[in-house]
C-alpha cells in the first residue's frame, strides 16, 4: 500500500512539473489529489475489509491524498487557482486602471 501512494502522489508530481507552467503546478497537483482522494474513499467504501491497526487501508490512502492536496492549495497563490481553472486560450478584454 505504501508502494502505491508513493507512485500515486509521485507521478502525477512529476508529469505536473514537466508538462504545465510553473504557476499552474500546484493548483494541478492539488486538483489531482483531491480526485485521487475521492477514488480511494470510494474504493474504500465499496471494498471491505478487515480492520488492522498494522496495515494501511485505503482510507489511510484517502486520508494522504486530501492532506496533501490541501498543503499544496495552501502553498499556491489564490490568482494562480484561479488562472489554472480558466481557460488559457480566451481572449480577455484590456483592463482600465
């Protein structure tokens, strides 16, 4: 399990830094992890297994996943969220001081 949320919070790392503009990496990332958190608890939920205080379940993995995407929502800039859910390609009308 632990294998798994290092390749799952890792790549998507990785792919965000390589691919979008340095500003948008941490909106992206935090995005990426909430949806992965959502999956997990969903899986979770459908799959039940015995509890163990020795092993880490996929709630342990939902719970990763949301701690870390907010981390990364707080580490980025408001304006930076806000310019990674509009759409880049627009057209936006010159600004009167």
């Amino acid at each position: 399990m632990l294998t798994l949320f290092s390749v799952l919070t890792a790549l998507p790392a990785v792919l965000a830094i390589h691919l979008l503009e340095p500003e948008l990496v941490l909106p992206a990332f935090s995005a990426l992890l909430f949806v992965e958190a959502a999956f997990a608890a969903s899986a979770a939920r459908l799959i039940h297994s015995a509890d163990s205080p020795d092993d880490i379940t996929l709630w342990d993995l939902a719970g990763g996943f949301t701690l870390i995407g907010c981390a990364a929502a707080m580490f980025g800039e408001p304006d930076q969220a806000a310019l990674f859910l509009t759409e880049q390609g627009s057209s936006r009308p010159a600004s009167s001081p």
